[in-house]
C-alpha cells in the first residue's frame, strides 16, 4: 500500500464533499477548536474504509491511521482525518497486535472528545482485550487515571465483551465502584451505558448490582442504567 497516497485521496475526496455550513454547525456542537471540513459522517465512513477496502498488513494500517491522525490545515488538527483514522482501525482491528492497545493509548490522550474516543474504547481497545484478554490488566491501570478520556475507555471497552455476549462481569464491577463516586459527566454516562447494554443480556446481574447502589448513583448513571430494565424492577429501583 501506498500510505501516503491512499490517505492524500481519501483527504482529497473529502475536501471535494465539503459542506462550510455543515462544518460550522459540527464545529459549534463538538465545541471544536480542528478544522472542520464538513463531510457526512456515512461519506467520511465510506471514503475512509475505502483505504483498507484491500486488506492491508497491521504496520500499513498503522501506518494509515497515523497519517490520518496527523493530518493539520494551518497548523491545526482536521476533524475527518482524526474521524477516518478511528475508522479505519476499527474497520481491520483483528490485524491489530496486543502491542497495538499503546498505539490506541496515544490516540485517546491525544483526543479531546467524545466523537474520537468512544469509536477507539470499543472497536479498537475492546476488540483488542476481547481477543486478549491478558490486556484487561491495561484497563485496571486506566480505570485510575488522571486523564478522563483513558477513564472513559476503561469503562467503555467493556462494551465489546458486553456485546459479544462474553461480558467481564468482574471488572463491571470493580469498575463501576470505582468510579460510581465521579462528578465527571462522561464517566458517569460510560457507567449508565455499560449498564444498560448489559440489561438487554442479562437484566437479573444488573439489578442486583445497581439496586443497593441506586441511592448513590448519579442522576444519568441510574437513567441510562435502567432503561431497558424490566419496567416493574425499573419503578422499584427508581423508586428508591
């Protein structure tokens, strides 16, 4: 694979969608400070797995999503090359190595949003402790971080197991007691949104983690937890 050329085309063909009224309004909504082109995100989706529509060898899409990643106008990051990189190695993830979850690190300090990080929590890092399990070590270590971006990802990559019908019902827990007590707003909503995956599966395991917490669990936490609860257990939680 060409790197450079594939990702100049996919950039090129970006750039021949672009929408400045779209970009505007994206920019304002991300509360952005990157360039914003103003793509789509199915055309941006499509343009980006385009690249790796053959499949490519794990250092060309490394490779790939890094040339994403560092694409800048002016100095400054451009949103759909930071989108197309997720993409791509969300696309190709089984080529990624346990090695690899550091590259995924890197990525996610260098996020300063939801809309990059929680594509890379699950498609990539969750895929990754899903297929190697050993990694969930890696995950103990950042479900404590300072950064609230790498605390988010801890909670979120259990989604993979979660949806895989393989849940770590271990360190749900853990987790969700460690940071049941966060005033931040999007570990809170990670929490909720585990929870309430997992209550499609298994609602019994979530009730009777969530019931005797309900009384300390933030507002969103609790909202999102129950949600697709059984409507009788979901008034008795929510009643307490």
């Amino acid at each position: 694979m060409d790197v450079r050329g594939e990702a100049a085309r996919v950039m090129a063909d970006m750039r021949a969608d672009a929408d400045p009224v779209r970009a505007a309004h994206e920019k304002r909504y991300l509360k952005s400070e990157y360039v914003h082109i103003g793509v789509p995100v199915p055309t941006l989706r499509k343009l980006a797995l385009s690249s790796v529509k053959t499949k490519p060898t794990r250092d060309e899409l490394v490779a790939l999503a890094e040339t994403f990643w560092d694409v800048t106008d002016d100095g400054r990051p451009v949103h759909e090359a930071r989108m197309a990189a997720g993409e791509v190695l969300a696309k190709r993830a089984a080529l990624l190595e346990p090695r690899d979850v550091r590259l995924a690190e890197r990525l996610i300090r260098d996020s300063v949003s939801w809309v990059y990080v929680d594509h890379l929590a699950e498609k990539v890092v969750g895929a990754l402790v899903v297929r190697h399990p050993d990694l969930g070590t890696v995950l103990d270590e950042w479900v404590g971080d300072p950064y609230m971006w790498i605390r988010r990802t801890a909670v979120l990559a259990l989604l993979a197991g979660v949806r895989a019908g393989n849940p770590d019902l271990d360190r749900l827990d853990r987790f969700g007691d460690a940071v049941i007590g966060e005033r931040e707003f999007f570990i809170r909503k990670a929490l909720g949104w585990v929870l309430r995956e997992l209550s499609k599966k298994d609602p019994e395991w979530v009730v009777t983690w969530v019931e005797p917490r309900a009384a300390t669990m933030s507002g969103v936490t609790l909202r999102e937890a129950v949600r697709r609860l059984p409507p009788e257990d979901a008034a008795r939680i929510l009643g307490r």
